[in-house]
C-alpha cells in the first residue's frame, strides 16, 4: 500500500491543482465575458418558469454553471490518464478510502475553521480555491434554489461534505476505468502469484 499511495496522492495533487486553477479562470472568463454580451439573460430565458422566477437576481452567474460541470466531469478522464501515464494497478479499498478522504479532510478542515473563526474569510477563499469546482457548483446551487436561507443548516453541512469528497471520488472512480494493457498485466501478475 505504501508503494502506490504515494503516487496517487501525487498525481491526485497535481491534476487537482490543474484543474481547479483552469476552472477558476474559466469561470472568471465567462462571468466577464457573460456581463459584457448579457448572456446570463439569453440563458435565463432557455430555463423552465420555476427557476427564472429563482434565478432573475442571479442571471449574471448563470453562465459559470458550464465550466464548473465542465471541470467536475474533467475528473474522471483525469484519474485515468494519471494511472495509465504511471504504469499504476487500480487502488484497492484501503487505499481507495485514504485517497478520498485525505483531500476531503483538508478541504472540510478549511471550511470549519472557516465558519468557526471570527473574521475567517480568509480560511474561506483558501477552502474556495482548494476545491473550486465543486465548491463553486455548490455555491451557486445554494444560490438558486435558496439552500440554507430558511434557517436550515443542514443542507450547508450536506453540501460541504459532498463538494470535499466529489472530486476525489470522481478522481477515483476515473482511475477504475479499464485500461487494457494495465488490467491483463495485472490479471498476469495476480496469476503468477496464485501459482506461487
């Protein structure tokens, strides 16, 4: 388990890191680009009656949903190319639930302390920008369909444990994805150490 928790970690690192910096510049890119054509209109208008009723303050975000499902999905592709670039066998359950919670942990940890420490806007940008495309997608959720404004918290507790743990999950379940030439090597591999 050492062996390959090393550098999944890694891996999970650096193309957590590269996503979420092209999201975040995405996002900006299409928010300016939203205000200066007035797209969050066009797209308003395209939703069902329920949702622009929802949505008529918050037209201008509109627009920013697409890169943020757009680098969400990018997690899965990225799990695989990581673990066929590396030549690395599927992690099995122990190192499976280390490498989703280790970076959940960091992002929940983040968030609480957050919430917990006077004038913690600061804690709060850096939990942002440690996971923006989930937290992003979670913060416009909550937005639109009023999450957490009625006086109920728990859908903000909900929402933060999902947006920690959605990108190392789709991470994970993108390095699950079959590769041929790594999976018969691995079917070999477990073969021989059968015969042993």
């Amino acid at each position: 388990m050492k062996r390959l928790l090393r550098p999944i970690m890694l891996e999970f690192c650096r193309s957590h890191l590269i996503l979420t910096a092209l999201v975040a510049l995405l996002t900006v890119l299409v928010l300016t680009a939203s205000g200066l054509l007035g797209l969050g209109n066009a797209v308003k208008g395209v939703l069902p009656f329920q949702l622009q009723r929802v949505s008529s303050e918050l037209s201008g975000t509109l627009p920013a949903l697409i890169p943020l499902v757009l680098g969400l999905l990018a997690y899965l592709p990225a799990g695989r190319f990581a673990r066929k670039r590396n030549f690395l066998p599927r992690p099995d359950a122990e190192e499976a639930i280390l490498l989703l919670l280790v970076p959940a942990a960091a992002f929940w940890l983040l968030l609480a302390l957050a919430y917990l420490i006077p004038h913690g806007s600061g804690l709060l940008v850096a939990a942002m920008l440690l996971n923006c495309p989930a937290y992003g997608l979670y913060s416009l959720l909550a937005q639109f369909l009023g999450w957490g404004s009625g006086g109920s918290l728990w859908t903000v507790y909900v929402g933060g444990l999902v947006t920690g743990l959605l990108p190392p999950l789709l991470y994970l379940m993108g390095s699950y994805l079959p590769i041929a030439a790594l999976d018969q090597e691995e079917d070999a591999d477990e073969e021989f150490i059968e015969k042993q």
